[in-house]
C-alpha cells in the first residue's frame, strides 16, 4: 500500500469517525451523565438519516439537518414518556421505541428500502462548492463532521455546567435525591434523551448525505459501536472538565473507526465486523477491572510468595 493511499484511507477513517462521534456524544450525556441506556439509537440513527436524505432530496440539504435533528427530538421524547408517564423500563422503552421505528423508516422513505441521493446536492457538495480553488478544497467532507463535533463538544461542556445540566447530572447520580430537592426526574430525563437523539439524528444525516445513500438498516449495530468508542473514550479521559471528556468520547470513536479500518484492509470477512465490536467492548469494560483489581492481586501475590518461603524454611 502506497503512502497516499494509506492517507487517503486515514483520511476517510477520520471522516466516518468524526460522523459516528456524534453518536457516542449521544451516549455520553444519556448513559454517562443521565445513566439511561437508551436501545433506540440504531433505530433513531436511520430515522435521521431518512429524514434527512428525504428532506435533501427535495432540494434543501441545510433544513435536511434541522429537521433530522426535530425527529430525533420527537424520538427521544417518546422514549421518555415512555419511561417516566407510562412506567416501562428503560430499557424495554428503548427496545419498543426501536422496533416502531422500523416501520416509520420505511413509510419515511416512501415504502423504499434504499434512497439513492447521487443527484442531490448536500451540504458536502456545498461546502467543496465554498471552498473550491483553495488548499482546503480536498477536505470538505472533513470539515462538515468536524464543524458539527466541535459545536456539539463546546454546547455539552456549556450545557451540563447550567442549572439544567447539573440538574441531568444529579439525577443520574442520584434520582431519590433529586426528588427530595425539587427537582422532576422525568423532566430531565425527557429533556436528556430529547437532547442525546438529536445528536444521534445528526450523525445518522450526516452519514447519508456523506455516502448519497440512505439504506433501512444503516443504524444497525450503531448501539455497539459508540458503546465501544464511549468505553475507550472513558478509559482515556476518565476526569476532567465536560468538554475534556466529551472529547474522549470523540477520540474513542476515531480511535474505533481505525480499528475498523485496519480490519478491513487485512481482509477480514465483513460479518466478522459486528464481532469486534463486541470484542472490543468486552475488553474496554474489562480493563478498569482490571486497574482497580490489580493492586489487590499484587499483594496477594506477594503474601502467597512469603507464605511459601516461609515454609521452605
């Protein structure tokens, strides 16, 4: 592999890593502050991306992104109700959510499985048409993802630093406390989870205008993978300011993606790809195990040394 094809394969790993990040920043406010493993991020993923594709397709590729953005809202509003109105268990809520959303991609995408977006202009061709004729021309596709990331890095370290943030924060820390302090956990559980799909809408617009495709099984395994990047996001940048953490969970999703990437290219079967991810997980879990055990097993080790030459004498 020659030297300008292994930075051109970078380049398109950091592009997709960039697009997924938004994902894991998804789970980063509603499984790591908010504590709520939300199920329907594949299914919210395709919805932004029908949404969106949809929307692009009719001529508009900047209001493709808003309104993906409102559907993922609407998505993790219901989620919400039906956590905190109706009793279901989060994570039966998440799996409902998902499964009605199967239907909704499909009548979205006009009964279509597959929409073709080879024709339509997107807010990739528009930001190569801005830049076209200067050094940066090249690197639109890396510019789109990486203005959103770091518009959604700065609003989380903002966000969970106000009143409503610590608010989401707290209640994920601690929902009995919150009660006694005023405070309505199934408000701002609604409110995270409405916030957290948006995000999750995003990326999955940002991916179909990104490939000109929107395919009814896009987001799947989506769940697993940010999962995956969140936990070496989290191993990395495990304290620190929002922001910094937040930006773990960004460069655990590049970091994700690379793997991929070599995967591919040492070509591994692709249905091996879904057992990576789940590989990976089960180290990135495993591993803070790991670190808090290790000191433990060090002097048990060490106690068991002494025992046995204390018997040899």
């Amino acid at each position: 592999m020659s030297v300008m094809q292994a930075l051109t394969l970078g380049q398109t790993a950091l592009e997709l890593g960039l697009i997924m990040s938004l994902v894991v920043l998804s789970l980063f406010l509603s499984y790591t502050m908010l504590n709520v493993c939300d199920l329907s991020t594949d299914g919210c993923f395709t919805l932004g991306c029908a949404v969106g594709a949809m929307v692009a397709i009719s001529g508009h590729p900047y209001l493709a992104i808003l309104a993906a953005m409102i559907s993922g809202a609407l998505s993790g509003f219901i989620t919400a109700v039906l956590q905190t109105r109706m009793g279901v268990d989060s994570l039966l809520a998440g799996i409902v959510v998902n499964t009605g959303l199967y239907s909704i991609n499909i009548a979205v995408m006009g009964n279509s499985s597959l929409l073709n977006m080879n024709k339509t202009e997107t807010v990739f061709t528009k930001m190569k048409a801005f830049l076209s004729g200067t050094p940066l021309e090249n690197y639109s596709k890396l510019i789109v993802p990486l203005i959103a990331v770091v518009l959604v890095v700065l609003f989380l370290g903002y966000f969970l630093n106000t009143r409503l943030g610590l608010s989401i924060r707290a209640t994920g820390d601690n929902p009995d406390m919150v009660k006694s302090s005023s405070i309505a956990p199934a408000f701002t559980i609604t409110v995270g989870l409405c916030i957290s799909n948006m995000f999750t809408a995003l990326g999955g617009c940002l991916l179909g205008e990104y490939q000109k495709s929107c395919d009814i099984n896009i987001g799947t395994g989506m769940l697993t993978i940010a999962l995956a990047s969140l936990l070496i996001g989290g191993t990395l940048f495990a304290r620190g300011p929002m922001w910094l953490r937040a930006l773990g969970a960004v460069i655990g999703a590049v970091i994700f993606r690379f793997v991929y990437t070599i995967a591919l290219r040492l070509d591994m079967p692709a249905s091996w790809l879904k057992l990576i991810s789940s590989v990976i997980v089960i180290l990135f879990i495993f591993l803070p195990y790991v670190k808090k055990n290790a000191r433990m097993w060090q002097k048990r080790s060490q106690s068991i040394r002494e025992w046995r030459k204390g018997e040899r004498k």
